[in-house]
C-alpha cells in the first residue's frame, strides 16, 4: 500500500521534476541576461591609479593593510575602468588619523598618477547569531582626480561567517564584492565628471548651498564701508574672502555647488525701511560691489572651488534693476513702466509690470536682450572653441 | 551633587562624539542584525507542513518559520588602534512563527527576549571582554542539523571574562542557571565553568570547556531538593502516586507523607570538546563537536485526586537524578568543483539514558544516529541545484516506542496494549529516510551556506513509523482515531518555497 501513494504523489513530480527544472533554469539564465548593465566608464588609455589600504583596528593594535583578495577584486574593477593600480605601500598613510590627511600623505608620496584611491576598512565582530558569526565591515572609499574632483562613499557591509575560526580578514573577502560594486560605482561617477566634456547629467549638481554673501562671513574689514552688525537692515559686512576662507567647511557638508546672492553693484541705501544688503536691486550687472570683493576675489573663489571639485552659480538679476538706476534715466526705455503688479494670476502682469515697485526689464527689447547677455557673458568661464 | 552628575554626563558625551569622530571608516552606534526562514509548505496529508519530527532528519523541510533580531548599541566606543574602554547593550528577540505561515499565526506569545547583555572591553586588563547578563556561547554549528552540541551558558545568567589571544580564548564564566532550568519553581543553580579554544597555523583548531551547576538546599525553600517518601518509579511514571495512596488508605489524605531534604546534593554538569581542521585540499572545514551531560533533577509536579480534586506535591529530585546525555557529531564542508559542487556531510549520534527509568519507553532512553549529505551544484553564480538525503535510526532502550501502523494501539509489546502510557506502541526502532532536492537562488552568490536564499523544494521522507511526521491524528496511544487511514502512512511528501537568510 505505501508505495502506492509514493507512485500516485512521488512519481508524478518526479517525472515532471526534470522537465520543470530545464525550464526554470533557462527563465533564470534568460532573465539574468535581459537585465540591463550600467555602461562602465572606461578611460581611452590605461591610466595609472594610486591606491593606498588600511584596516584601522576594531581596539588595541595597529593598522594593517588589506588582504590579498579583496586587492584582486579591487584591481579588478580598476581594470575594467583601464585604471592601472599603483598600490602605495601601508607606512605611507598608517600615520594620519583621518582620510584628508592620509590623501594628503598619499599626494605627496606619489605626485606622478593622476587618480588616487584610498581604501579605508575597519572590521568588527557583531554577535554569535543563530549558529553563525555575525560581523560589519565599515568602509570608506575615497577617489580623487589629482588636482580635481574629490568623491568619497562611506558604508558598512554585514557579513555572516559560518566558522569561528574566520576573522577579520575572512569578513573583509566575504565583503569583497559588494565593496566592488560600490566601487565601480563612484569611479563611474568621477571619471564621467572628469574625463569627459561637461554633460546636462554631470553637471547637475549634487547639495547646492545658498549664501547670502553680506551675512554669511566677514573676511576682510576693509571693505566694510558703513557696515554695522548691530542693525538688521544694514550691511553687516560678509564677503567672498569671508566665504573663500569656509569652503573647506561647505564641502565637508557635502556641499558641491555654491549659489551666491547678488555680488553686482547695486543701490546700498534703504528704500521704504527695507535694507539693501541681499543685492537684488542691482545697478550694473557687469561690475561687482565693492562691499563683496573684487575681479581678483572672484578669480581667488573660483579657483578655490575648482580645486575642490566645487561649482559656482552667480545669481544675475534679470527681471528688473534696483530703484534709482543709472539706467533708468540713461535707457529709459529699456522699462516697461507699466505700474506694479497688481494680479498675481495674470502672466501679462508678471512679465511685464513691476515687482513691489521695481523697474521691469523690457527683455523683449533687442537692447536690453543683447546688454544683459553680454553682462551674463562676462562672468561665464571662456571656454575653448 | 547635581551639578557634578551634569558634568560627568556631559564629559561622557564629550567622549561620545569624540571618538565617533575619529574613525574613517564607519562605525555605526546602533545596529542591528538577525535571522529568518519562511516558508509556504501546504501539506495535503494532514501533517504541519514538516517532513519529519525533528532536525535529526536535517533541518531542511524540518523546520517551521523563524524570526530573530538581535540589537546592538555601542554605549562607549574606542578609537581605532587605542586601549580605550568600550562598552556595548545587546538585545535579541527572536520566535517561532509568523502570521499565516503556521498555527500560532504570529503571536507575540511565541517570541522571548533570549538575549540581554552588556559586553565591554579594555577595563582591568586588555584584551578581555566582560559580558553581563546572558552567557551563550558555542564552539560552532552542525549547520545542516541546526544543533550546536558544544555549547555552554546558555542556560546561565552572571559575568565572563573572555581572553582573546592570537593563538587562543580562554573563558570564564559565573552565574545562575535556576531560571532555565526551573521557571517557576525557581531555585538558585550556582553555575560556573571555562572553556578554551586553542588555534594551531589556522588549519587546526582544538577546544573543550564545561559547566557545573550545584544546587544549594535552602531550608523551608518548596522549590529546594525535597523527595517525597516511598514513591514507587511506576507510580510516578503514571502520574498514579496519590491514587494509589488514597486507594491504600482511603481516609489518609491528610497523612500523605510530608516531603522531605533530598540526601543528595542536587548537581549537574555539562562538558564539551571541539576538533576543526580544514583550509587544504577539498576540504573547507570539518567540525567535530562532543557534549556529555548530566541532567539537573527535577523538582515537583502535581498530582491530584479525581474523586476529591485535591491534589499534592509530589517531589521527585531523588527519581530523576541519574539522567545523562550524550551527543556527538561531525560536519564536513567540501569544495568538490571550485564555483560548481559543493558538499556538506553530517553525522549525529545521540544517547540518551534515564538509569531511574527501566520501565516507561521515552526518548530520555533512546538512541539516536542520522547521515545527512547536501550536495549543492552551482549553474549560475546565484542559481543552483540543492539535493539533499538523510538517512536516520532511532532506537528506543526502554521497550516500544514507536508505532508501526495506525492501529498499533492494539498490538503493543507481545501484542499486550498499554493504554497508560508505558509503552507508545509496538516498534523499538523508527528508520527514517529523507530526500530533497530543487533550485535555489543565492543573490549573494556560490555557496551552500550563502544566504538569504529562495528555494524551490520538493521532499518525501519514509518512515517505518506510521504518519511520523507532526499532526494532531496519531500522537497518542490511546487517541481514538474516527479518521484512520485505509493504510500505514509511510511516505510523506511535501513542496516548499522559502526563504532563509542571515543579514
């Protein structure tokens, strides 16, 4: 009687068994085919890439460098980038305590490879759990295009050991592939923004932060003309040498991009009790504001952002000029002079009336059109032909 | 007094973000990890979705679903590469069911707090750990079983101190076992004992500890070791003390003799060896686990009268003295095919014996050994072929046991029928033989211990025993059955898919 019910259940799965597995394995290698790969970013020519390793102990101890396999992961994915790995031996970044310093230490011990890569790890033991070896790989990696764009990706990879015998270096193997994709990842990403012209993509930018340049910070107190702290509606003082001196602050925020308010000359007295210091009432969009800094201090902050791998946004006024502009009397019909907006639903009324009482830039007039592009022009980077 | 405890709180805070700040590498203050396995398994022949009884059989279609998490905050954490205190809070809750995937639906009833301490470092000596509050602790894991029969504490709540070596660990530990052992009829069990693991050039590893856990008599204590006085085993085996009592003096319940101290010390002990070797040739790794135990006598149960309904303690820490317990088993992980056969390799052989008991059939007199071999071929990095059999016997030293077909309620030893429950049926030996086999797909790639894993199963076991699998038909000898089956259910077949994994 049993074997009865093993040929009526048994025997029916087990001749379909075959069958079924021959289908399913082909549907998993089909699907695994069509799944779409992101494009890899591979350099024309093999490049050298710098890169550096230390496992910082869990406690007492010193660092220690990498093992061997998670090298050959790592060299793996440089590879398939055509990124030749130049690996810097441990005394060269054991010493420094943070990543700044031990890319520092890195760029000084090899000024020749134009990418760095610094590989941070640090292992601990999590708990025994349900007869395994729990363990967490903290990682940071850290990629830099000498003299350029700086990106970093820090993370932790839980990893479960089957045998108690299996340490760190055993959880830094078993992490090895997911610290490779997180690898290729961010060298994707530095290499697509600095290898190649600028495209709508990689120049987006990432964490933008907004300074409203006279509150931010003063760095230089000769430009302070009649600036007083103590009245809210008053120039208190802050400049781009203010700003130029916290960039290293910005980026550690993760700031990429910095978006200045108006640096342009502008009206500086009050106008109906209102204060002039955000620089919305702009004069002459060509020239800068003293009280701010000069051509040099734009030169000085632009380059300063650029070896950050920093973008800057100017925020042109092109809507209207401040009450009382030269232009006004110069060009007088430049304006539309159309009285102030009084119909916030009226698109009519927004493009071409005042704002709360502010001069509206007829844009529509070749004139204006072609003085405002060239204002816009002139702080825009010459680019090659 | 205030302002003093103000400023050591904000010190201890200073130190916090300090030191958090000076790691590169992340280092998260709180984490968290765990365990699960669910699995839709509908079984069309009346049994809970298990092959078989139990993870002699291999745990694979063994089991029921599971959920663990266990917590972990970093109270102090020390800078790399320093001698610093550190201080961690572990927590783990972790049950056996889950909502529609088994009969308790989920309930939270079926969950505990198994896990509660506090490890931290660097204080007194470098490198020791201290760990406050729960003691667990293995030598490892006979992965296909489930069974970990090298382990220690677990059962104990005090403080180690763990020496962690290069070439060894050392373990001390201090605690109390009366609440594992007892609950409610809770008695200190002092507890205390060590274990070392010895490492030999990372191919050897050798290691052996044990626990002695001594009972202390407290006078006027209920829950201490009393007996009660001429208790006769079968009576007590039969729940039948106080009716046989009242049936000798009818009018004696109020004479029924008082208990007693126990003359004996009541005392228990554990102790375990580990061999591993591996890291050569084929072989990954190979785990050799042995654990030899005597049980902590029990206490008291309560017996009560039918006619009257009143009932009596009856203490039995002199009838349940001389149980012991022995399990070993070996686990070998083979790389056949590099990235394309693996092989793991169970054995398990378990002797239980209650030298007390030479009347009643139970599992605390039975044998019990099992083979089980799972081969895992590798077709992609992340889709592969699992097969899996077990081969199992167990025998019973104590008379029948086990039942052969669903009306062996009538045909007991020498075709003599025990409806009380002395013997559980007309077989002293089960044989069990599983097979398993389908796909699985490992996202994180080849390996037979690589998880989370998907399967896709299908199983049978074949028993000599009837319906041995778990069901509420044919637990009890003197169950009637009003569904009994045409036949002897020999064959038990099941498709499971599931999920497990560690994360």
């Amino acid at each position: 009687m049993a074997p009865l019910g093993f040929a009526r259940v048994g025997g029916l799965v087990l001749s379909r068994a075959p069958r079924l597995l021959a289908v399913l394995s082909v549907l998993g290698l089909l699907g695994g085919a069509c799944i779409p790969r992101i494009p890899i970013q591979r350099l024309p020519t093999t490049t050298p890439i710098a890169v550096a390793y230390v496992v910082d102990p869990a406690f007492a101890g010193e660092p220690t460098t990498a093992p061997e396999k998670l090298k050959a992961v790592i060299a793996a994915i440089l590879a398939e980038r055509n990124l030749q790995p130049v690996e810097l031996p441990l005394e060269v970044v054991k010493g420094g305590k943070l990543t700044d310093t031990r890319m520092a230490a890195m760029r000084e011990a090899d000024t020749q490879t134009p990418y760095l890569l610094l590989v941070e790890l640090r292992v601990q033991f999590f708990s025994q759990l349900d007869g395994r070896y729990r363990w967490e790989v903290g990682t940071t990696l850290t990629a830099e295009r000498r003299q350029g764009t700086q990106v970093k990706d820090p993370f932790e990879v839980p990893i479960v050991l089957i045998y108690d015998h299996e340490k760190q270096d055993a959880a830094m193997v078993a992490a090895s592939h997911d610290i490779g994709s997180r690898l290729g990842v961010l060298l994707d990403g530095l290499l697509s923004a600095s290898a190649t012209a600028p495209t709508a993509a990689s120049a987006k930018p990432g964490a933008i932060y907004f300074v409203m340049v006279d509150r931010f910070l003063n760095g230089n107190h000769a430009n302070d003309a009649d600036a007083d702290p103590s009245d809210l509606s008053a120039f208190h003082g802050g400049d781009l040498d203010g700003l130029i001196d916290r960039l290293d602050w910005l980026q550690s925020l993760g700031i990429d991009t910095v978006w200045l308010s108006p640096i342009f000359t502008m009206r500086t007295e009050q106008w109906h009790g209102y204060g002039a210091f955000h620089g919305y009432w702009t004069f002459d969009l060509a020239s800068l504001e003293p009280r701010f800094g000069t051509e040099q201090t734009v030169v000085k902050l632009r380059q300063a952002l650029r070896t950050r791998g920093m973008k800057l946004v100017l925020d042109l006024v092109l809507n209207h000029v401040g009450p009382d502009a030269p232009v006004i009397a110069a060009h007088p019909g430049w304006f539309h002079r159309r009285g102030g907006v009084t119909d916030w639903h009226d698109a009519t009324q927004l493009e071409t009336f005042d704002v709360h009482g502010l001069p509206d830039l007829a844009q529509e007039n070749p004139e204006v059109a072609a003085s405002l592009r060239a204002a816009t022009r002139r702080w825009l980077r010459p680019r090659p032909a | 007094m205030r302002r003093s405890s103000l400023t050591v709180f904000i010190a201890w805070l200073g130190v916090l973000c300090a030191t958090s700040a000076l790691a590169q590498a992340p280092d998260s203050r709180f984490s968290a990890g765990g365990y699960y396995r669910i699995m839709a398994r509908p079984d069309f022949q009346g049994g809970d979705g298990r092959l078989g009884y139990g993870n002699l059989y291999g745990r694979l279609m063994n089991e029921g679903p599971y959920a663990a998490l266990e917590m972990k905050l970093d109270l102090l954490q020390a800078p790399p590469g320093t001698t610093e205190i550190w201080a961690s809070l572990h927590a783990r809750i972790e049950g056996g069911t889950v909502f529609s995937a088994d009969s308790s639906n989920g309930s939270l009833a079926n969950f505990r707090v198994s896990q509660l301490y506090a490890r931290a470092g660097n204080i007194l000596a470098p490198n020791v750990v201290w760990q406050l509050g729960t003691q667990q602790y293995f030598f490892g894991d006979l992965g296909l079983y489930d069974i970990r029969p090298a382990q220690l504490f677990d059962d104990t709540i005090g403080l180690s101190a763990r020496y962690l070596a290069e070439k060894f660990d050392l373990l001390l530990t201090i605690g109390d076992a009366g609440f594992a052992a007892r609950g409610l009829q809770y008695v200190p069990l002092l507890t205390a004992g060590a274990a070392i693991r010895a490492r030999f050039g990372g191919h050897f590893e050798l290691g052996g500890g044990a626990q002695v856990s001594v009972e202390p008599f407290i006078d006027g204590n209920r829950n201490s070791s009393y007996v009660t006085p001429t208790v006769r085993y079968e009576e007590y085996v039969r729940r039948e003390v106080l009716q046989r009592y009242l049936e000798d003096f009818p009018l004696g319940f109020n004479q029924f003799p008082l208990p007693r101290p126990s003359a004996d010390t009541s005392a228990s002990y554990r102790a375990v060896g580990y061999l591993g070797f591996g890291g050569f040739g084929p072989v990954r790794w190979d785990n050799f686990f042995i654990r030899y135990q005597r049980l902590h006598p029990q206490n008291f149960y309560t017996d009560t009268d039918a006619n009257s309904g009143r009932s009596v303690q009856i203490y039995v820490a002199d009838l349940t003295r001389d149980r012991y317990a022995l399990l070993m088993g070996n686990e070998l992980q083979l790389k056949l095919i590099p990235d394309r056969l693996d092989a793991v390799w169970s054995v398990l052989y378990s002797q239980n014996r209650d030298y007390a008991n030479s009347i009643k059939a139970s599992e605390d007199n039975r044998i019990a050994m099992s083979t089980v071999l799972r081969l895992q071929l590798y077709f992609t990095r992340s889709l592969h072929l699992l097969f899996e059999t077990s081969i199992a016997q167990e025998q019973s030293l104590n008379g029948n046991l086990y039942r052969s077909n669903f009306d062996a309620i009538f045909s007991s030893s020498q075709g003599v029928a025990d409806a009380r429950g002395l013997e559980y049926g007309d077989m002293k030996t089960r044989n069990t033989v599983q097979l398993k086999t389908g796909l699985v797909l490992n996202p994180t790639g080849f390996g037979i211990y690589a998880r989370p894993s998907i399967r896709l199963l299908y199983g049978f076991q074949h028993s000599t025993q009837h319906a041995a699998f778990g069901n509420a038909f044919v637990q009890q000898l003197d169950q009637f059955d009003a569904f009994r089956p045409r036949s002897t259910i020999s064959w038990h077949h099941l498709v499971s898919l599931e999920s497990e994994g560690w994360f």
